[in-house]
C-alpha cells in the first residue's frame, strides 16, 4: 500500500487498485480525515455501489449522501428499512425520492408509445410469403437438427433410399469408381471366356493373340496390384506352361 | 402464449404466430427505435427494420434465453446501424440538419397536450445525455431490464452496469432541472 493515503484512494477511485474487506477500514480512516478525498470518494461513480453504501455509512458522516445514493440506486417500490427511516425524517431526501419516483414513471410512459394500426400488416409485408416459404424450410431443417437422433435417422433414410433405388433400377450395389466398373467389366469377360481363353493359348493363334494381349495389357494397366488374383494367377502360370512347352517342343524340333 | 412457445411456432412457418409476436412486441420495439431516432417516420420504418432481422434471425434464439433481452439487443444493434449509416450520409450531404425535429412520438389527437409535451422534454433531456447514459437510460428505466440482463447485453459487469445507471439517472436529472423542470411537474 503506497504510504501516502491520498494517492491510494484515488487510484482506488481510478479502478487502479484493489480494495480488500480489511483493507476497507484503513481507506474509512483516511476519509475521516481528509476532506479532499471524501468528496473525490463519493463522486466516483465506478467505485461499486455496495461499497460506498458500506462505506458511507461506516463513516456515518453524510446519511444524505449514503440516501440519495440509495434513491438513485431504485430497482422498485420495495424501500430498505434504513432509507424508509431516513427518509421519514428528511424532507430533502424525501422530495429527492419523490421526484426519482415520478422520472422513473415518466420513463416507463416511454416503453410502448402510440403506433398506427397498419404497421403490423406492413412488417407482414416485408416479411412475405416467398420469404416465409424459405424462412419455413430452414425453420423446419433447424426444429430436426436440434433433435438429437436426427443424424441417426437421416443416415438411415439416406441408406434406404439409396439402396432401394439402385435395386429397382437393377445395378449391384458396389461402391465404384469409373476405373473400378473397367475392371470388373474386363474380369467378367475374361472369366466368361475360359474356355476360349484356353484355346487361345494351346492353339496361339496370332491375330487372337493379339486381340487378348491387349486386353491383358489394358487388365495390367488398371490395375497392376491385382495381379496375383486367383484368375490372373492361373492365366500367367498357363502362359508359362505352354511357352515351356513349345521351347521344348521346337528343342526336340531342332535337336 | 408463452413467447417460447411463440418463436417456435414461428421457426415451423406458423404465420398467424408471427403476426401475434409483431402485434405483441411493436411499440416496444417503436419505443426502442424513438430513443434511437426520435423522429417519428424514422423510428417506425427503422422498427420495420428490426422486425425484418428478427425475423430472419429467429433460428439464431436459443431456447433457454429470455426472449425479450434478445429482442432488444437485436433491435439496439439494429438502430446503432441506421445510426452509424445516418453519420455517413450525413457527412456527404452537409445541407442535411444533423438532428431532426423532435417528433412527439405520443403524437395523437387523443393525447392530452401535456402529457406529450412531457413526454418530448423527457426526449429532449434524454438526447442531451452520453452515448452511456442514454443507452442506460433506454435498457434500464425505459425498457426495465434487470441489471443482469443489461450486463449479458452490453458484455460488463453488473457492477460497472449498476454505477452507469446512478450516474445516468443523476444526469438526467439535472437535465431536466436545466431545462427548468420543478420537482412535481414530471407527475
Ligand atoms: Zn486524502
Ligand atoms: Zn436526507
């Protein structure tokens, strides 16, 4: 605490220093004996109220001031029973209250003045029906979020209708992309024709040949990570096999 | 109707709710606008306006507030707007007058000429007053919000709310002593 009392209250005053219970006795002190600060002190209005009330009247010095504070501080009718004492025996602080009463009422005249009649219909006006249509649906969207199984319930009317509408138009369900649909459209078809596929290879007939390399090519550029499925394993171990036969076969041929 | 109950009626496209909350809140919201503008055109097309973001920010209400702070921190940010907007124009048409004439905003046939004379000095003092203490002023003692309420609007604490609204009550007060106001004549 500074030593010089004065300079303490006043950046008090100024919201500069904290002002503790214990700490409330010593500032009452200093007031008591410093009339300079008592009147900085009670015109601060930032100082808390209930401070300077407790204050006030800790010093008992001005019960006026401490009252008209009070009168000021009005929420309601309802009078602390040391106001509505002082106030029984002071007629300045009595006319005070009278004249914050009739301000207070004068104000509350203010709240709801005169307004023609057409002034709802004109809000409704501008608030028309496109925009009450729109203002609807997000009323409606906003009113279904709020409810917390709506994420449930939406994934589950999302998950019906996808599915039932990818059986009534006949497509099985396989989450694929354009490059995936390729891919099992060419697996379809090589596995359809085996049986070709094997003739292919024992007879080696060129412009065939050609024909499924390509497509063996274009199975390999989709998708070269699946080349050791089932089908494709099968297909390069008989490709091997004939080769080897057919190097054996021209060995022999040769030798 | 609870006002709850209401907004959601509003948020499912219930029209006729709608058209209930605008009757229920529109002079308060007109009330709001007139410490904001004072002129009496201005503060109703100005209350059209708020009425026109609240509607589209309905869905922006959350359940467990209190409806009537919200509504009025809307329509606060609304007038702020138009205010700022007004500053603007004003700064490029300087023939404009910086202030209109105050309008009573009681102006009727069936009011009695004193009660709306009051009610423009009251105005008139108010206009006189900070930026603070008329805002304090309008939340407080106009609009009778809790100062807990004012605190959560404005973002600072129930106590700084509690010494602004002395000092803003204390001011007009001497406000309307200036404008030669004897005690008794505000009854
Ligand atoms: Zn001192
Ligand atoms: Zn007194």
């Amino acid at each position: 605490m500074n030593t010089n009392g004065c300079d303490w209250v006043q950046a008090f005053c100024h919201r500069q220093a904290e002002l503790s219970r214990e700490k409330q006795d010593t500032l009452t002190e200093h007031l008591q004996t410093c009339d300079a600060c008592l009147d900085f002190w009670s015109q601060t209005i930032d100082v808390p109220t209930n401070l300077k009330v407790d204050t006030l009247n800790a010093l008992s010095l001005d019960p006026c001031s401490n009252a008209q504070l009070q009168i000021l501080e009005l929420e309601s009718d309802q009078l602390e029973p040391l106001l509505s004492e002082h106030l029984s025996h002071c007629s300045a602080c009595q006319d005070a209250y009278q004249q914050m009463t009739a301000l207070q009422a004068a104000l509350s005249e203010l709240k709801e003045p005169r307004l023609d009649e057409l002034f709802v219909a004109d809000v409704l006006r501008k608030t028309s029906r496109r925009r009450f249509s729109w203002f609807r649906m997000r009323g409606v969207i906003h009113h279904m979020i709020q409810r917390p199984r709506f994420a449930l319930e939406l994934a589950y009317a999302f998950a019906i209708l996808i599915f039932s509408s990818a059986q009534l138009a006949g497509i099985e369900w396989v989450p694929s992309t354009g490059v995936e649909m390729k891919q099992q459209q060419l697996v379809h078809t090589l596995n359809e024709s085996a049986k070709w596929t094997q003739d292919l290879i024992e007879n080696t007939g060129t412009k065939s040949q050609q024909r499924f390399s390509s497509a063996v090519a274009t199975w390999q550029e989709l998708d070269p990570h699946q080349a050791n499925q089932t089908w494709w394993t099968w297909f390069q171990k008989t490709l091997n096999r004939t080769k080897e036969k057919k190097t054996g076969d021209n060995h022999d041929r040769n030798g | 109707m609870q006002d709850s109950e209401l907004i959601q009626r509003c948020r499912l496209g219930d029209s006729l709710a709608w058209e209930h909350l605008v009757e229920k809140f529109q002079r308060r919201i007109f009330g709001l606008a007139l410490t904001y503008v004072h002129n009496r055109e201005e503060a109703r097309d100005l209350a059209q306006e708020i009425f026109v973001r609240v509607f589209n920010g309905l869905n922006q209400f959350k359940d467990d507030q209190a409806f009537v702070p919200w509504l009025l921190a809307m329509g606060r940010n609304c007038c702020i707007d138009r205010i700022r907007r007004l500053k603007v124009r004003n700064r490029y048409h300087t023939d404009m007058p910086e202030q209109a004439e105050f309008a009573d905003p009681s102006d009727s046939p069936h009011d009695d000429l004193e009660t709306s004379g009051r009610n423009k000095t009251l105005y008139k003092a108010i206009d006189g007053l900070s930026e603070q203490s008329r805002e304090m002023i309008m939340l407080k003692d106009i609009q009778g919000l809790k100062f807990r309420e004012i605190s959560s609007m404005l973002g600072i604490p129930e106590g700084t709310v509690k010494s602004r609204s002395v000092k803003a009550r204390s001011d007009l007060l001497c406000a309307l002593k200036d404008q030669g106001y004897q005690q008794g004549s505000l009854t």
